[in-house]
C-alpha cells in the first residue's frame, strides 16, 4: 500500500468525520492522464481536503516551511504532507515561480494530476482575487485540461488559516474540464495567458459564489 492509500485509509475516515465534505462534480475529473485542478485558497485546510476527496492523487506545490518543521508536529506535517503528494518549493526566492512552473509541468508531462491556486496566496477576506498566468502557462505548454475546482466553507472552519480547525461542513465543487488547444504554441504571448487565466478565475468565481477582486491578492495584504 503506498503512503498516500494509506494516509487516505486511515485520515480519511478522521477528516469526513469533521468536515462532512460534499463533494459535487467529481465526474468532471479524468480517470487518467495529465489533469490541472485550479481553484480558489480559503485557508490552510483546503491542502489537506482537496487530496481526501480526489480518487487520484493530486501533485501540488507547497511552502517548503510545511516539511522542514521541527518536533513531532513538524514531522508529522512532512509525513502528511509529502505522502499526500506535496512538493516543497522555496517560493520566496527570486526564482521560486519557475521552479514551481517546472515542477508542475514535468509532473504533467508523466500523465500525473497537478493542483494548483492561480490566486498564489490564501484570500485575506474570502473574496476571489486575480489569477497568476502561471495556470495558462502549464496548460498551453503541456495540453492537459483544466478541471476548475472551489472550496466552500473551509475559511469558516479556520478562519485566517491558522490554529485548530473545528468541525464543520464544507462543499467541494469541481466544474467540466476546460480545454485551450486553440492556443497551442501560444504560451509567450501575454494577452492569451491573461484571457486563459481569467477564463477559468470566471469559472472558479461561478462554482464559488465568491466576490471578485481584479487584483493579486499579495498586493491586497501589503495593502492592508
């Protein structure tokens, strides 16, 4: 059994049982080869939701601080973590964008699924913010659909992303895939990139309900 069935066997149960996940439009999600599941970022728990209710494993980046913890909180966070499918990148580098570009491309390239949030960041208010072209970007360059995807309610279960989690119910909400191969070989052309990327923050914002903001949210909280 590997150690993501086996996080999945033994959490799963744990996690259905405090959130009571709905999951709704599952079906949209391709049984096989490369996917991108794009959606909003509520808080810190949306990680470890989005892996328990994919039937396949989900590749996504994540904040090298989530393996790199001290303790027994910090190993048991690398263990979640990397068994789910996370891949630590140092983002706050200058090149932190491209590498977290490649990463997502080579695992597309192996036929895997990538998750991924265009907004870059958590919201800090519960609206939906600008999505980063680094989405377009991995679709154009590999072809692999986009499944977009919103998280509901997990922000009321912890509230600026941090502390304890409580119990509670949240929604999932997968959308149809979503295909741009009329843009093939267009990936360096930045007006495609921003109408892909808004394309599917138009279909995230539809399945979410959320308010939408036409700015980063990185530059929403240097603001605050």
């Amino acid at each position: 059994m590997s150690r993501f069935a086996l996080i999945k066997a033994v959490l799963g149960p744990v996690m259905r049982l405090m959130f009571r996940p709905q999951v709704e439009g599952a079906e949209h999600i391709p049984g096989n080869g490369p996917v991108i599941l794009a959606g909003n970022h509520l808080t810190f728990i949306d990680s470890m939701i989005l892996p328990l209710v994919c039937d396949r494993q989900v590749v996504f980046i994540g904040k090298d601080e989530y393996v790199t913890g001290k303790g027994l909180k910090g190993r048991l966070m690398a263990w979640f973590f990397t068994g789910v499918g996370m891949i630590p990148v140092d983002r706050d580098g200058g090149r932190g964008g491209v590498a977290a570009l490649m990463t997502g491309r080579r695992v597309l390239e192996e036929g895997r699924m990538f998750g991924i949030y265009p907004e870059g960041t958590r919201s800090p208010d519960g609206r939906l913010y600008r999505g980063r072209t680094g989405i377009a970007r991995l679709t154009l360059m590999t072809g692999a659909p986009v499944v977009p995807f919103a998280m509901i309610g997990t922000d009321k279960l912890q509230p600026g992303g941090a502390g304890l989690p409580r119990p509670g119910k949240v929604t999932v909400r997968f959308g149809e895939a979503m295909e741009f191969s009329r843009y093939e070989g267009m990936d360096r052309d930045r007006y495609v990139l921003r109408a892909v990327t808004d394309s599917v923050m138009a279909e995230v914002m539809r399945l979410s309900g959320q308010e939408y903001v036409d700015m980063y949210a990185s530059k929403a909280k240097e603001a605050a």
